[in-house]
C-alpha cells in the first residue's frame, strides 16, 4: 500500500516529474530497428508522455525528433525522408537526425534562418535489434545498457513486442509476483498441465518464499517453493532500473529479458526478448512462441495491439474457464493483461491489501522511491553510471532444502553473479 | 424551474451525495434474476455511480459486492465462481456473497490474513424476478417494498428492460407528464388511431387537468381528460419513492410498473413490468409487447440499448413523420428516449419553462427535495420504514363530470387505495 | 509568434469571448439554402459554439434559432417543420422563424403562455445559395456583405463545402501563405507539372516577396515571384474580416472566395465558391472540381467530412510521394487540412518560428488584434458598417521588374479597386 503521493510519483512520467526526470537518466528503447528503413516511412513514437517522429535517413543513421516542424507545427509525420534528413511538406525545410535545420527554401537565399532553428533531437543508440534513445541532459550520458543477449547472433534470440494499456509499474509489478503462476497462468486440464514438471512446482506450493537482495542493476529477486520431495525450486528474476524484468526461466529453458516503456502515463510498450544463452533456438520452438506461448503476444495483425483486450473482455471463455485455464483466456500475455489493465489505467495503490507474496514489489517501490530521493537530492544510483551492471540473466534451480540461491555458484556463475558471490565469500 | 444547486441535488446519486445517501436507504433493484445462474459467469454492475460485481454462487445465493480485489485491485470479473465463491483468477483468493474471504491460498498456511480482509457485500433480496440491493446502513434495513405484482405468478406478468441514457430523473419525469401522450405518441394515420377509443380522448383534450394527492408511498398523481360526452377520462399514475411510476392503464387494461434506477449520474436502468392482476396474459400480448408495444423497449439483440437511439437519430423517418405517427421514430420507449436523452445528460432545469401541465413534476420535485431535507434532518419518511406502503396499483375510468377519482369507490378499491379514501370519510 | 493569451483572444470564439463578440457583428454564413426544404426535415447547425437548429418553413422562410425546446429543453431536431412553424413533438408547442411561440396546445384554452415565451431566434439572409446568420444586437446590423459572385447567375458559380476539424484561424491562415504553394501542392511528376506553366513559376522561386496593404475590408496581400526571364508573377489575395479568403487565381483562371466559419473553437466550416466573373463555367471545370481539382475537397458521400482526413492519415500513399507528388496525398484541401490539423485543434502559436513567408498571417493576426482591441473600446471597424468594401476580387498578373501590382491599372480595375488606386494618385 502507498500513499497517494507516492503513488503519484512512481507512475507519472511525463517531462518535468519527479519519475519521468529519472528516467530520463537511463537508455529507453522505443522502438525496432526492423520498423525504420532507411528513407522510408517515419513512425510516431509517444515516450515518456512526449510526442516524437523516428525516421532513418539515408544513411541509415535513426532521428528521434519532435514530432512537430518548429516553423508552424505542422506535423513531421508527412514529411519526405529523403537525402539524409526529413523535410517538413509544407514550406520545405528540412532537418537531419541531430534536429539541425538543413534548408528553408522558402526563405530568400541570404536567409540566416536554418542556422537558427533547432529542433528536439535525442540521440539514438541501436543495439540488440533495438533503437534505444537518450533523452537526458547530454553530459550525463552512461554507455548503453550490456545486456548479455545483445551480444548473441540472431539464431539464439526472439523478439515480439505488444503495448499494454495501463501504465508501466502495473505492468511490470505483475513480473515480480512469483505466487500470481500458481494461480492466473494455471492449466486445469491434467493431461497438458503434467507433462511440465514445472506446472506440478507452482501446484505443490502456491505460497512462495521470497529472498530479496540488493544489487548494482536494481533487485535480485528469488522465490523458492517446496517440492514434494522437500526440495527447493528457486527462481530468479532480476529488476533491473529502471524499468527491465529478467523472468527466472524454466529449469533448462531459455531466459528472458523484458522492457515496460511507458509511452505515456497510461500506455507501455512492453518487449520481449526470449534467448538461448548456449544454443540455437529451434523452428519449433519459433513457432510455439508466435503462437503466443512462453508468454510472447498475440496480437492484432499488423498493430501492436492485443488481440485479447479490455474492449473484448480478453475473449474470456467461460466454458473453457471450467474445465481447461483457471481464466478461459488464451495466452499469458492475455491473462497478465486483462488482471494490471483491469486496475484501471493507473491503480489506486492506496486502497491495496499486500500479503508475504508481494515482497518483491514491496521492495521494488521502495528501491525506486529510494532512487528518487537518491536522484533529486543530486546523486547517481550505480546503473546511471555503467553500462556493465545489467550484464545478468535470470536463472532458476532445483536446491536442497536450506540451501539459498546465491549459495550455488554453477546457478550465480550462469546469471553473471558469481563475482559478487565470491567477493561476498 | 429550479435553481442549478437544487437540480444538481436531485440528480447526482455517488457515494456522499444528498441524494445517493437517500437513495441508500431504499431497496434498489439492479438486475433480473434470470441474468445470473449458479456458479455461471459473473456480472459487472454500475449501480448509484459504484462498480460492483453481482454473481450466483453454487446454493443460489446471489452476492453484489466490490468489483476489484481488495489485494491488488483486479477486476474480479474475471473470477471463477464456484464452490460457494468467486475466486480471484490473479492469486485465487476467494470470496463469498457476504464479502468474506475464503482463503488465500497464495500465503503461507499460517497466514490470518483471510480473517484481516473483507470485500464491500450489499445484501440482495430476490423477488418477482429482480434482485434488490440494500446499500445502505445494516440496522436501517426495512422490509422490502410490498409491490402488488410480487405475489402474481410468471402468467400474469410480463418484463422488459433497457439502459437509458441520461439522469434517472429525467426519465422519470416523463412518466408523470400526462399532456404528452396527446402529442409525442400521437398516430396520424386516423384507420389505426381510431381503433383506440383511448387514443380518441388523448386527441378530444390535449390540456389535462391535475389532481395531486400525497401519499404514504409518495404522490398520487391524477391526470383528467374532458372527453366529447363531456365525462371525465380520469389517469391515475402513482410515483412511489424514490424511483418508481406506475403509470395509469388503459381502461380495463394492464397495470404497468416501472422503476427508473440510477446505474450512474447520466444513465439508468429502466425496468417495465406489465401485469394482469385479475387474469394470465395471452400470448397475442405477450407478441405485441415484445415487438415494442404498450412501452416496453425494441433493444439490440444480446444487450441493453435501445435499437433506435441517439447515435442514429432514432431512426427517425421524416415520411413516416409526415403522415404516420407524430414523431416518424418507431416505439413509445423509444419516443420517450428522444425526448429525454436529447436534453443531454443531466438536463439544465434552470433553463426550463414549466406550464400548467407540469404539476405533477412540480410536486414530485418538491416531494423529493422535502425529503431530503428531512432526510437530512435525521427523519425518516414512512416509505422507508414499511414496505406494505408500496402496495398499489394505477388505475384509470370514465366518470362523469364534477366526480374527481378518489370519490369512486371501485376504482380507490382496484388501486389498493379503498383504506386511506373509506378513513378520509 | 504570439503570446498564450493573444492565442485564446483570437482563437475562442463562444458566446461572451472577444473574438467571439466580434464575430457576432458581422453576417455569417452557416449553411447552404438547398440544404433546407420548405417543411423539410430541420438541421442541427454549430455556430461560434452555440447549438443552434435550422428550418425552412411553408412559405420558404428560414429560422435558425436555439436547438431545445423552452418548455422542457427536449431537441426540436426531432420537431414537425408544418404550417410556418416547428412544432416540439413533446408537447406540440410551436415556434416560428422568428421564434415566436405560435401555440401551446398542451395548455389551457384561455393560458397566455405563448405570449411570454420566446426562443432565440437569429434573422436569416439569403444569398448567392448560402444562408447568413446576424447573431449580434438587432440594433447594429448592418447591410449584407456585397461579394461580387452574390450577383452572377448559377452558370457562373461552383459551390463546394466539408468542415475542417481545427480552429477556424488555423485553416484561414493557409490561405495567406504563398509559400506553401511551392511545397505542399507540388508535382514531382514532371509530364504533368509542366503542363501549367504556374506550376513552373511556383517551383521557380520559392521564396516569394509581400507587398502588404490595408484595405477596407480587410488586407490586400500581394506575393510576388520572379520567373525565369526575370519578370514578377504576382497573386493578390484577399483577407476581409473576419474569416473571408480571396485567393488569388492562376493568369486569365477562375475566381475563388472562401470563408472559415467556427461551428465551435475546433471545428470549421469551409465554403468555397469558384466563379467565372465574365463567362460561363464549362462542364469539363465542373467535372474537375467535382473531383477534388483547384483546391475543391473530396468528401464522404452524404457527409461534409473529407475523405482523406485524420484517422486515415489522409490516405498518405508514400510510394506515390516519392515519385509523383510532394506529400502523397490526393487534393488539394486534403493536402492544407493534413497540415493544419495535424498541428492540433488549436495550435499553440507561443511555440512557432514565424519567417519571411509569414508576413501576410502576420498582418492578419495584428489586424484582428487591433480590430478587437478597437470593437473592445466601443468603436467599430468599417467593414461592420458597410457590406460595400467587400465588391473586391482577387487577382494575378504577369508584370516587368520593379512593376508593382498596384501600378497595374487593368489588374487593380479587374479586382475593384480602380478607385482607391486612382484615389492614392
């Protein structure tokens, strides 16, 4: 539970609070490099509650620009992309990726006016299939986030992405709720619920022992539930600042990384990369995950829209509700969004009841208030200032009984821990 | 003609509100029973500006209770209703139809939080195929209202339903607007006008006289026609507090019943029962009724709006218009809407002009507005102590000139109102 | 570049706002006369942000008066237009053009309600097919604007209409913005371009050169270009207050007069009427316009909303925009309305980089702020006083360097103003 003021300030976002100036210290992605080609359509892109116009020009370099022609404010998004840089269709002025005006032939020809005019332009980083923007003061920029699967060629990683309507915490608090498996992405039909060992894990116990450690990208977060041979089956999931979760995997499945971006106070874009570290991914495996497994999205073809939402009531089944899934919704991107969207777009965090479940969002709030503080009293939390730090994946294990996560080294070495484990020893 | 202050007191219903508060201390009936089965899908309720969940669990027993989770605020409408319970699909915590928590499975064994929360729970009262909310404080509950048709079994009753859109208020006041049936449901075309020797007297005297009497349930309201034999064609409609009209039959016609229940500020959920006190319905009237006749609504197939409403204009047919029917638009409900929902959500009654012919608005305003004050005051009104007050009937009859209808004997029998006419002897 | 405040002075146009006074105190057009049948169905009309309703009565009058009913302020959309009057189909209360309450047939035989009753009522001329409101003091009308087409036979004339969905000052100031013409109305394809050897002067010089003058209806704005054998081509267009555009015509080409009518603060009805001051317009022109050409708009059938607009990103065809026109987009007023509708419903003129382009809606804003400020101090502008300043006509001609337009005797002569610039001589 939070006050209404700190509610307040966890989810607004836009330029000028106190959330959207943090995060404006951090790398944001917003949007696939796939989507841009070069002189080729500009997209619309609203992040942080700001309305901005990506292109890529000519030369394949990606602008991040105020949507609107500083001239008249007409919109960019008319604009040909053409010769290394858009031009505004009405009066012809034209701007490069760095936001600087290039030409206004419809000024005289001794006109100093171009030299004048500048246009909002955050500088873009592209990495891992990704276009990643810095919208901060330009001292303060850290080197781009390292997260281990950019490195990785493409034929160990996948990619989907979908926009959830509610704004980013909510979304993102829904990764760091470990019990919420046993219950909302639970088969009832026992011939397919059995033949993942895992399932039988979230049956077995359905209240899960949180161990919640600090670390330089944000929070390791371990749940571990009783197995009925009185072993332990932890999962590790990683929040890292200020916005990323790293879901455990399965025992021996392929890790996850993903990213709550708020477009706006009320709207996310929410990407999934699922990777196999040591491997290729399979075709099969492909083809289960477009079909909204593993929980990758549906969505609405050619849109990044769910294909289950709010307006269809997810396309909840009742009869399937009885018989086959605890929701009778399709998917688990379905079933996480129809429980954070039907909050409301910003829940009311103050009329909350949290349980021993949610300690990890417990702590994630505080560490992000925490973080705030740290932030607006002058000082860089870790993450601002190194790329390294998010060089982690997730990791799950099955442990004897009285034998924490972070005392197996084969499971911290494999989640890129193992320094801070033996320098802890 | 009232002042902004006055109208927006009479119209805005939410938690708090002078009138809601009123409101509160009355049975509100909120859906039909027939919407909900046992262990069968929930049902989303907006009732008095709340968001409220209504379902039937396993033994019949219907619950409305808090749309959201008290944990973290999902919409329980995704729920799973079974075992005496709706569950929380999000971490299956489960609740019964008093607001009790069940279990919360997602806690430790040992946890005591199922006795710490408890969930909003109106009690529901189930009769005559409705279901009746009490929201208000549990030691002010009275007996539920003692309406005649209750005791008539299904074959001399017939039901409808739909949303309207705009205050209840409004809507309501077209039920105590006699000079209106003379115009807005006027047909043109005199082969079917002149089958009805009713429709004869609405078009021998446009400007009926009023006679206005209080009531235990609130007002008497009657409404006399001069007719060409110079006798009177006497209306006698009731308006029961604080939502309720019983409109005055045709002679020796059916009763008709209606409530007119704030769903929010700016629609209501109107309920039409037409009964046959003395005899079954035939199923000639029970086809005319279902095609939109004797005001009960034509709705869109699968849901609560009216087929003919304002986004299209109420398929108003100026042909039709010119020499069919007053208005061109097809079904006295949907005449009603046209009239009603076209003054826009809450209409501004400080720009109206009452006439003559607006007596029984004025009184029942005035009614109304009494008895929030003394509601106000710390005084209850006698409806909201007994339900026997509720049972009466409308009625209607010929009588001739200089006899007012509470001097017939017959008629003050027919309506329940022999009592209070034999004890005024 | 204006301040926020300067912005709402010239953009609010409600009853009680300054530009909105202002405007009351000329005629405005508000609907074309075929619109309107006598005894046909009534329209509902928006203007300068008041609900208003439209009818023609028996005898070929015009009303245009308040949308509700005085009575209950139920739509007198859904009213009967019979025998001189619009009748409510509530209580059967009627109203004349003039709004006068010709019966209350609800009432009494002997209630002198009608004579106490009265509903806003605005006096209605009709004009060169278009009806024109006066919506100021009955006191201060003055005679209707004597625009040179309102005397031309039918032969002469093409009218087209669609309502832009931005302020009305935005969709104006387009019209005084030459330069665009070079850009947003570009043929890249140069088989066609080069058809129209205006098109050749427009791609020739960009940056055109004003010459602005005052005038009594308004503002004389003359841009000039030089040609490729340094000649000057100039178009003079008109601006008369308060929402009036006379765009210049192509050499020896059509007339056209506009008008930017608010129907609210964010919408705008936009007439055009090209006309043919000295010959009929042929079939072939009439063909052409119909279908979008010289800057004539592609509606919706049976609707007055472009068919490229807003929520279809105005058909944008980026294909086509690469190699055959500048924007992509088909027509003209679909072309103007993607710009000026994409800057927002208001567009906010505190954030703009006005250049030398923009003279001319410079001088138009200064002009209205002036005119505001003077109509503010109880002194009127002389185009209130007298419809006579508007008998003007735009025009263009080809003239040798250093050849003003107004030294131009056949031009000015041509435009009707021969003898303000015999009287400057």
């Amino acid at each position: 539970m939070l006050k209404a003021e700190q509610n307040e300030r966890l989810t607004r976002v836009g330029p000028g609070t106190a959330m959207g100036d943090f995060m404006r210290r951090f790398w944001v992605p917003f949007l696939a490099g796939t989507e841009l080609e070069p002189d080729g359509a500009p997209q619309r892109v609203s992040l942080l509650g700001e309305r901005l116009l990506a292109f890529r020009d000519t030369d394949g370099r990606v602008g991040l620009i105020d949507e609107f022609c500083p001239h008249r404010r007409a919109s960019l998004f008319f604009g040909r992309n053409e010769e290394c840089g858009i031009r505004c269709v009405y009066h012809g002025w034209k701007f490069d990726v760095e936001g600087r005006c290039l030409e206004v032939p419809s000024e005289p020809a001794d006109s100093n006016l171009a030299r004048k005019v500048r246009l909002t332009a955050y500088p873009v980083h592209e990495a891992g299939g990704l276009l990643w923007a810095w919208m901060g003061p330009a001292a303060e920029r850290p080197a781009p986030p390292a997260f281990d699967w950019l490195g990785l060629p493409p034929e160990q990683c996948y990619f989907s992405q979908f926009v959830l309507n509610a704004n980013w915490l909510q979304g993102m608090e829904g990764e760091f709720d470990s019990a919420h498996v046993s219950f909302l992405h639970r088969r009832l039909d026992m011939e397919v619920a059995k033949t993942s060992i895992v399932g039988e894990y979230f049956r077995n116990d359905t209240a899960p022992t949180w161990k919640i450690d600090p670390a330089p990208h944000g929070l390791v977060c371990a749940a571990s539930r009783r197995t009925a041979e009185n072993e332990l089956y932890w999962r590790v999931t990683h929040f890292a600042l200020p916005f990323y979760s790293m879901v455990a995997p399965e025992i021996g499945g392929c890790n996850s990384w993903r990213c709550w971006v708020p477009l706006d106070d009320e709207n996310s874009w929410v990407v999934t990369v699922t990777y196999a570290p040591h491997r290729d991914i399979t075709q099969a495996e492909r083809d289960a995950w477009a079909a909204g497994h593993f929980a990758h999205p549906i969505v609405e073809p050619g849109s990044k829209r769910l294909a289950a939402r709010a307006e269809n009531d997810y396309l909840i089944d009742r009869a399937v509700q009885k018989t086959h899934s605890f929701t009778g919704i399709q998917g688990t991107r379905a079933q996480d969004a129809a429980m954070t969207e039907s909050m409301g777009p910003i829940t009311d965090r103050s009329r909350e009841h949290l349980a021993t479940s949610d300690q990890a969002i417990i702590a994630i709030r505080r560490l992000l208030l925490d973080s705030l503080a740290c932030h607006g009293a002058g000082e860089a939390v870790p993450a601002m200032r190194s790329g390294d730090v998010y060089a982690v994946r997730s990791g799950s294990a099955l442990l004897p009984d009285g034998v924490a996560y972070d005392q197996d080294k084969t499971l911290m070495r494999e989640m890129g821990l193992a320094g801070a484990a033996e320098a802890a020893e």
